[in-house]
C-alpha cells in the first residue's frame, strides 16, 4: 500500500470541504486510515489581543466562535465519511496550524497530507503569514494539494 494513514487539514472554507471528500474517496480507494484534523487559531487570537484590538471578553467570545466553527466542519466531514462506510479519526486542536500539523504528522505515522488549495497570494507579508502556505512548504511528508473542481462533487455524490 502506497499510503496507510492519510491527514486532511481542514479549515473554515470550502476548498477544505472539497479537500475532505477527495481524501475520504481515496482513503476509500486505498484501504488507508484517514484522520480529519482542525485546528483552531489561538496564536493569532492572542497576537490581536496583544496587540489591543481584542479586550479580554472580545478574545474568548472569538475563539469560543471559532471552536463552533471547527465544530460544524467536523461534524460536517463525519456525516460524509459515514455516508462512503468510512471509519475516519478526527481531532480539533488549538494552537498555531503549522506546528500543530507537524506533531500531528509525526505522532500518527501520517504519510500523505491532503490540503485544501491555497488562495492566491496578493503580497509578500501574505505569503509569510498565509498557515496553508507554511504548512504546505514545511511538509515533511509528501503533500496533496486539492484544486477545486466538480468533479470532486460528482464523483463523491456517487454510489449515495
């Protein structure tokens, strides 16, 4: 088997919905275990904190928003695997994505990762700070970038 545990990295889009259904179809295909990870971006909610654009309330009703966020895209992406028959293992972590995604990656004996695409980039400060770039660039194992595409949609959608 080319791949036993695949990683999809999810966030709040839908590319990473898109990314999900190609790697659950091939976790499918494959036999291999797929894991759904989420994590939620604590590091730049405390960067806006301290940079006083965030009050205290302000910052704990935010990152409380988006662990229902990650919540929703969870439940969302079980609900799809269990209509394929796939078992799958998900996770919601807080933290910095990057990182998070590299000891991911490393405690499981992940060997595919399977991204969402990455935007477009407008600047160079993007670039740098832009998670799916970074984590795409400091990828220790090798790396699926999913573009969106129908096909994707139909190709799930059959046999349901």
């Amino acid at each position: 088997m080319l791949f036993k545990n695949i990683l999809v990295y999810v966030d709040n889009s839908e590319s990473a919905i898109e990314a999900a259904m190609y790697a659950i179809i091939l976790a499918q295909e494959t036999g291999a275990n797929l894991s759904v990870l989420y994590v939620v971006d604590t590091k730049s909610v405390s960067d806006l904190y301290k940079a006083h654009i965030f009050v205290d309330i302000e910052r704990v009703d935010y990152e409380r928003d988006l662990e229902k966020d990650a919540d929703k895209y969870i439940r969302h992406i079980r609900k799809m695997a269990l209509k394929k028959s796939l078992n799958i293992v998900t996770e919601i972590i807080k933290g910095n994505a990057p990182v998070e995604v590299d000891k991911f990656i490393k405690a499981n004996s992940i060997d595919l990762l399977v991204l969402p695409k990455v935007s477009n980039i407008r600047s160079r400060r993007e670039e740098l700070t832009s998670d799916l770039d970074r984590i795409l660039r400091t990828s220790k194992v090798p790396v699926l970038v999913v573009r969106a595409d129908e096909e994707i949609w139909d190709r799930f959608d059959e046999g349901i």
